[in-house]
C-alpha cells in the first residue's frame, strides 16, 4: 500500500475533524448510524486508517487516524451519558423501547383488569341464575293445589 504525503493526511484530519463535529452535533446521513464506519464514509478515508497496526517485526502502532477515533468514541459516550443522543436512530429506538415498556404496563394493567371484570360477571350471571331458579320455584309453590289461598287486595279508600 503506498504511504499517503502529509498533506494529504492533514487534509484527511480536518475533513475527519469536520465531519465529527457534523455527526456528533446529529446530522447523520439517512440510513448510517453515528460511528466509526459512517465517519471514515463521510470523510472520503479509509476506515483501516482509525485502528491499530503492526509493524514488520508484529510490534503495534497506532493507525493514522486512530487518534480521532479515540477522540470521537470518548466525545460520543460523554454526549451518552449526558443524556443526548446524536444519532436520530439509536434516539428513535431508544423511545420506542420506552414507549413498548409502557405499552406493556398498561396492557398488563388491562388484563387484571379484565380479569377482575370477568370474575364478577361469572358471579352476577351466577346470582342471577340463583335468583330466576327460586323465581321459578316460587311460581311453581303459588301454582300448585295447596291449602294457601291468596288474600284480596284490599281497595284503598280515597279520603274525601
């Protein structure tokens, strides 16, 4: 692989400088996401530049760019653990997950509620059996031949 001048490899900096500040302040381009992958794209180098390599003899330097990604890894968690989130993806999934959480409680809290509403509608058809069978068993006693008679209703006088 031929060695890249210094020039270029400043010029490479500042547009990876540049596009850090753009991704860490939340424009991230449709369908990336705001890591490594997505700097090196928008920034025109190579990805392999911002990890570790090794020397002939397998001793490790570090890659051109790695201090950038260092730099920008650390920026992102500090803008994670503050509570921002630049990536419109990673906020997105993180709501839903919210929302699926609260979804999930709330259906939670119907079904004991439906349960709790089912128990009593099995009780009420229940007592509403009971009642109509001695309704029924009622009417069957005031039907039958017995020695009970039914008494008169009694006009009521009007006061006059």
């Amino acid at each position: 692989m031929a060695r890249i001048s210094d020039e270029t490899r400043r010029d490479n900096k500042t547009a990876i400088r540049h596009v850090m500040e753009r991704l860490l302040a939340g424009d991230v381009p449709p369908g990336a996401k705001c890591d490594i992958k997505t700097l090196a794209a928008q920034a025109g180098v190579a990805r392999t530049g911002f990890y570790p390599k090794k020397n002939r003899d397998g001793s490790p330097r570090p890659g051109p760019y790695q201090r950038l990604a260092e730099e920008f890894e650390r920026r992102l968690t500090e803008l994670r653990e503050t509570g921002v989130i630049p990536d419109p993806r990673a906020a997105q999934i993180k709501r839903l997950k919210e929302q699926v959480s609260g979804l999930k409680e709330r259906l939670a809290a119907r079904d004991v509620q439906i349960d709790g509403l089912t128990d009593f509608r099995e009780r009420a058809l229940s007592q509403i059996a009971a009642q109509r069978m001695e309704i029924e068993r009622l009417r069957d006693v005031l039907a039958s031949p017995s020695n009970v008679r039914a008494l008169p209703i009694a006009a009521t006088r009007s006061p006059g």
